[in-house]
C-alpha cells in the first residue's frame, strides 16, 4: 500500500503489487518482475537504460470509475488500460493517478510503458552522482471510485494557546457526473464540522475551506510523536459515498533570527543525507528496509533526515512522522548546469515536482522545511532568477514553513538573502586542507556579510570517504575507515561547537552506487561517504559519529 494506515473506509482500495510481466523494448529478455521494483536487480538487466514494458491483468468486480494510483516510476510512465492511453507522468519520485471515467466488470490489461534513458526529454534524471533506476519503483494501487470522489486534502494548524489550534483544512472533490445534493464533513481529534458544496458537473472540481477549533491536543515534538487521525466524508443527500483519511500532527516551525523554533523552542538539528537506495533493492526499499535505516540513524543519536536529493516515498515520512524525526525535504534537483538549468524544459519539469512534492507530502508534520536547486549556480545572476522564482513557488504552495537551498558556492554566492535559513554543504579536511573551525569561521563571517546575516545556519553537507573493509590503523591513508572517523570527528565536533550554526547533516547515512560517467573520482564505482556501506554494515565513522551526536544530546 502507499501508506502505513488506510486511507479510505468507504472506498474500495485493492493492491496490484506483486509479479508484473516485464518485457524489454529491444524484445530479447522477459521475464516476471516484482513490482515495487528495480529492473537493475533482475540478472542481464544492470545496465540496461531505454524502455520497457510492465503488463499485468487487472479484475474489476464492478462496473464503474476506476482510480490507478502510482507511488513512482522511474523515470517515465505512459499507462495505458486495454490498449488505450490513460496517464503519462515523469519523475520517479513523485505519485501520479490514472483515472479510468469508467470500465466494464471482468478482466481488463494493465500496462505501463517505462523509461529510464537519458536524453533531451529528461533535465532532472541525469548521469549523476547516484543512480536512476528503471521500473515501477513504489507501490500501486486500484480504487473503485464513486461518482463523485475526494481527490485531495490539505491541512496545517495554527496555535492559539497551549493544547489549543484553529485546524486549516481545504478538501477538493471531483465529480464524475452531475451531481447535486453534496455535503462534506470533516473530523479532527474531538472536532467535527460540515460543509455543503455547490451542484458540480460532469468533471468540475470544488475546492471546500474549513476550519476547526480543536482542543486539548498534544503537540508533535522530536522524538515525541503524536498523530491525530483526520477524515473527511462526501455524502450525497445525507448519505456516505467517498472518505479520505490522513494523520497530522500539531505543532509550530518558526525562523526567529538566527534559531529555528519548533512549538516554540530552539531545535538544534543532529541529521543524515540519505538517499532512497540499497545495495539489495535500489531505490525500490521495503517499509522494513526503511525503518532500518531510522533506528541505526537512532542509534546514532539523529533527529533529523535530508532527502537528498528529491522527495521521499510517503511511507518513509510515515515512519519518520511516528518516530518524531524531523525531515528536510527537497524537491529533485542536483548539480544540474547551464544551459539545460536555464532551459524551458528544465523549469517545466522542476515546476511539476515542486507542486507536487508539496501537493503530495505537505500534511507530514516531520517536514519542517523545503529545500531546491541542490548545488546549482547561485553564484550567476540567471542562477539569482531561477532560485526566486523556485523559492516563491514553494511559499506559495505552503506558506506555513521555511525555505532554503543546499550552496557550494562558497565566498561568492549571491542568493543568501533569498532564503529563510543559509545552508552550506562543506567538506574540510577531505576536499579542502583546512581546520573545520577555521574555515567555518571564514565562511560564517563572510556568509553574515552577503545576506545571511541574523538567519540560521545549517551545515547541510559534511564528511569524508571510505572504502568498506580498507584499514589503515597507521598511516590511516585516504579512503581508509580509520582517516574517515578522524574526519568526521573533526568536523562535527567543529560544527557542534560553533553556536552560529543550528544544525548539521552528515555527507552521508549509506553508501549508493553512481552513474558510470563518475568512476574515476568513486572508487567501487560508488559515493563512498556513507557511515554504513550499501548493505547497511557500519564503518569506523558510525561509532565517531555516534560518539559526538550521543554527547550533544546529552548536553542539551
């Protein structure tokens, strides 16, 4: 399922996961293929990029309006359902639906075109410093629709005193035939209010605002999770026909000079890059897999995750919203350089996967920041322009939390003024022979004297590489575990120490494969710089980190 909870009582909701078809357009392999999915895993497709096709059959038990809803394919879908096309979609880490106005009881074809080739039609998916995987990635589901439907729900909240918050919730219903007589109520904690709509026709959506006064909650906190459960019901002339359900959390993200406050109160953030890959399923992990990863970043004394270095899968924000970890979510964007930065195609696609990032994620109370334009050229007055616009999409499309963007450009930045909180991916020690504390001294004073003055600052990238199983107890050369846990421990002793800085990500939680075209600067042709290898085995640096995170939790 997409989620960790059901989303609808009323609506019917089967899965299709499980064995696919899989056949390549080349024609000379098929075979069985487990959806969600890499086709990378499957032996002889490795290092296949270009399309291929996903097919299974699909029962309807009834007649009526279906809903197919994808959880991510990457990086391009073209659906079609019995020969015809119903949906086409591109960005692997971002949910699409298809929706099928209407289909007859009996068996029906499902197939799903994918592609993960490069070319002119792709800005965001490109030969990098990670992989793009092919297949059908998350998971996929079937709704038999009513006539009309809910198609969306977004909520935040706002405090009035303490246990109590005025709920901001905005519900959007679809209708698939003319349809009078419609009411909507909504259902929060102990909090209840309805709604009539307007008579819609055929294909019309309505947007419905309700606010609710909801009190004697308990706030969301780190590491102090707690989720309420919101509902709303469509009911055509007093009678049930469609629900959505979402868990939200109560709590405040504010930029109070150079702190971030969450329910009002300094948060000092301990965090991790992670990326969605693992040595045995790529991108494609299990909820299993997933909560792994957060109880080793746990373990490690963490409270916070970046989604380097696109948006994440909704189970994953599940998880980190039930544990009480704090995310920084960004949309997909890394490194990208002129001309294809500045090219239409490329502010097309990131404006999709800005709006639907947020359209998608923005009732997760773990989020409390969005991020863009992961080490691109800020330090170019076009670069300037293409950061505003971005930053304002994102304020508009939720203009309840901060916003910021992950900078190289060190000493010559000029977009700091753009963005609630000041974020510096940094590598002393490893890229650059310089102290940690005497770098980040220069680089702090001169990011205050270009526009990041009385704003927080996080160190958004930090660390150093290790090949897994290289010991070099006494030279304790490069690459080796050994110079990697005294890098770290350096760095983020450094950081932590420095109060101008509120919070720090570690460069980062595992090591992932990259693309070919970087084998020469990635030993095992792979980002060396987790703390835990592909397969979640950790190094020397796990026990450093730990070491200097577990010490800052206890002081604070």
């Amino acid at each position: 399922m997409l989620r960790l909870f059901d989303e609808h009582l009323l609506r019917t909701v089967r899965s299709l996961d499980g064995l696919w078809a899989l056949q390549r357009a080349d024609a000379q392999r098929a075979c069985p293929a487990l959806v969600p999915g890499v086709w990378e895993r499957i032996p002889g497709w490795a290092d296949y990029r270009g399309e291929a096709v996903y097919q299974r059959q699909v029962l309807v038990e009834a007649e009526g309006a279906q809903l197919i809803r994808f959880g991510g394919v990457s990086h391009t879908a073209r659906v079609e359902w019995d020969g015809q096309e119903i949906a086409s979609h591109y960005n692997a880490f971002t949910g699409f639906d298809a929706l099928i106005p209407w289909a007859d009881a009996g068996v029906h074809q499902l197939t799903v075109h994918v592609d993960n080739s490069y070319g002119e039609a792709s800005t965001l998916h490109v030969p990098n410093d990670y992989m793009t995987y092919g297949g059908i990635t998350r998971p996929v589901e079937i709704h038999r629709l009513p006539d009309c439907f809910i198609r969306g729900m977004a909520f935040h909240a706002v405090e009035r005193e303490a246990g109590c918050y005025t709920a901001y919730i905005r519900v959007t219903v679809e209708a698939l035939k003319d349809m009078r007589g419609l009411s909507l109520t909504v259902l929060l904690a102990d909090a209840m209010r309805d709604a009539e709509l307007n008579d819609l026709r055929a294909g019309e959506r309505q947007e419905v605002e309700i606010a609710l006064e909801v009190n004697g909650v308990q706030p969301w906190d780190v590491l102090s999770a707690s989720l309420y459960m919101l509902r709303a019901v469509l009911a055509r002339d007093g009678v049930p026909m469609d629900d959505l359900i979402d868990r939200v959390g109560f709590r405040t993200v504010e930029v109070s000079g150079q702190q971030i406050l969450l329910n009002h109160q300094p948060v000092k953030l301990r965090g991790f890059n992670r990326h969605e890959d693992h040595g045995l399923f790529g991108c494609a992990l299990g909820v299993d897999a997933m909560m792994q990863d957060l109880q080793l970043i746990l373990d490690m004394g963490g409270n916070s995750v970046r989604t380097s270095h696109y948006p994440n899968d909704p189970r994953f924000l599940d998880l980190c919203d039930e544990l009480g970890i704090l995310v920084w979510e960004e949309h997909h964007a890394r490194a990208i350089k002129a001309p294809v930065l500045f090219s239409d195609t490329f502010a097309r696609q990131i404006a999709q996967c800005n709006e639907e990032m947020i359209g998608q994620h923005v009732n997760h109370p773990c989020i409390y920041v969005w991020g863009v334009l992961n080490e691109c050229e800020s330090e170019t007055p076009e670069g300037r322009e293409l950061y505003a616009w971005n930053l304002a999409q994102l304020r508009e499309l939720d203009p309840t939390r901060p916003v910021t963007f992950a900078s190289c450009r060190h000493f010559n930045d000029i977009c700091l003024d753009l963005v609630d909180i000041v974020s510096w991916n940094i590598y002393p020690g490893w890229y650059l022979q310089e102290s940690p504390a005497d770098f980040l001294a220069r680089l702090l004073q001169w990011s205050d004297d270009h526009g990041g003055a009385e704003k927080p600052v996080i160190i958004s990238e930090i660390g150093a590489g290790a090949i897994p199983g290289y010991h070099d107890p006494f030279r304790r050369a490069k690459w080796s575990e050994e110079r990697q846990a005294d890098i770290l421990t350096d760095q983020l002793q450094a950081v932590l120490d420095n109060e101008r800085i509120t919070g720090v990500y570690v460069w980062q939680f595992a090591d992932v494969p990259v693309d070919e075209s970087w084998a020469f600067s990635r030993p095992r042709t792979m980002n060396n710089k987790g703390v835990v290898d592909e397969f979640r085995r950790p190094k020397l640096g796990y026990q450093a980190v730990k070491a200097v995170f577990t010490a800052e939790e206890e002081q604070t």
